[in-house]
C-alpha cells in the first residue's frame, strides 16, 4: 500500500495561476470566499462556475472580484471542467464556495509534480460518512492509495496534474476520480493537515 506522508516536496512550487470555485445558490458566502482568496493569491485568477444557481451567486462572485462563468446545472465535476478550460495554463488551486480559512500551507506544501489535497483537522457536523467511507474504499482498491480525505474539495493541482486529471468525472464524485487518475498516473498525492471549516451537511438518506 502506498503511504500518503511519504512524499516531501523538493523545492517550492509556483503559485496557481487560477483558483477555480464551483458554485450553486452560495450567495450569502460566495463574495467572502472570492475576498480571501483574491487577498491570499493576488496574481491568481478567481474563476467561479455558476451551475445553475437560482440566487444571486453569479452576481455576489462578480462583485466581488471573480471570472464568472454562468452555466447550466450540470454538477460540480462539469462546472470545474469548464472552469479549468477557462483558466490560462498552469497550477490551479480548487476550493469549495463556502470554505473559511488559508489555502496558502496547501500550496507550500504540494508536490512540485502532483496534488496536495487538504485535510480538515476538526471535522464539525456532516453526513454519516458513507460517501467518504465508499469514496476511500473505491481509490484503495483500483490503486492501494489509503486517503484520509477521499472527497474533500480543497485541491492545489499541478501543471503535470491537470493534464492527468481533467476533464474530471461528472457530478460529486470528481474527487474521487482525481485521486485515482493521478495515482494511476504515477504523480504524488499528499495530503495536508489544515484548520479549515466550511458549512457542513446534515445527516440523511
């Protein structure tokens, strides 16, 4: 089995030139997630993929500083694809609309040729952890990588990674396809503790 803490990365790497932000009905949170990365990543390009949202999303990210992209509702993996063809080559950094907290010790600490993916380090309300249970159990198996954070949406993806890994899977299971391509790819993955907290699901079916 392959260790997700074995990897430290050699050297810094660049900065991502975009952070993509899939969005749908996020408009109470959107514009204060579009001003903490603007303000953490300066030289980056805040891309928001709208899909579909029947609120005022669109309009909050733009106000705020974001690339909007004004989609119908396909689902996340869709609206980070077109994201992602949006965005001008290089690193990309993938964050949820209604994250609090520093992506910045994710990109410090991603490896210079794969995908560092964030690890909350206190898990506040949430599901009953299927999804997460089943995602963690669908990567082992198709390539014996063991993630803690199988289907978590805080993502620095590099050059060499965005080639591997997009266009991503359809819908919410594209962080399981990632982690999957990129492994079978042979390009690092590592995971990275960090105090993160976002609006948590609740408990049902």
């Amino acid at each position: 089995r392959r260790s997700r803490r074995s990897f430290r990365p050699r050297r810094r790497v660049a900065d991502p030139v975009a952070v993509l932000v899939a969005a749908r009905d996020e408009e109470k949170l959107i514009a204060a997630t579009v001003a903490a990365l603007r303000e953490r990543f300066p030289e980056a390009e805040v891309i928001v993929a709208d899909d579909g949202s029947r609120d005022g999303t669109a309009d909050a990210a733009e106000e705020a500083g974001a690339v909007v992209l004004r989609l119908p509702r396909r689902g996340k993996g869709q609206a980070l694809s077109a994201g992602e063809r949006a965005a001008p080559p290089g690193a990309l950094l993938l964050c949820d609309a209604d994250l609090d907290g520093n992506l910045r010790p994710l990109v410090d600490a991603a490896p210079e040729d794969g995908i560092a993916v964030a690890r909350f380090a206190e898990r506040v309300g949430g599901g009953f952890g299927i999804a997460k249970a089943a995602a963690a159990a669908l990567i082992l198996l198709r390539t014996g990588f063991e993630a803690e954070e199988p289907i978590s949406g805080q993502r620095f993806v590099s050059p060499r990674a965005r080639q591997a890994v997009f266009p991503l899977a359809p819908g919410f299971g594209c962080e399981t396809r990632m982690t999957i391509d990129a492994v079978e790819a042979g390009l690092p993955v590592v995971e990275v503790e960090l105090p993160l907290t976002h609006r948590a699901t609740g408990r049902d079916a």
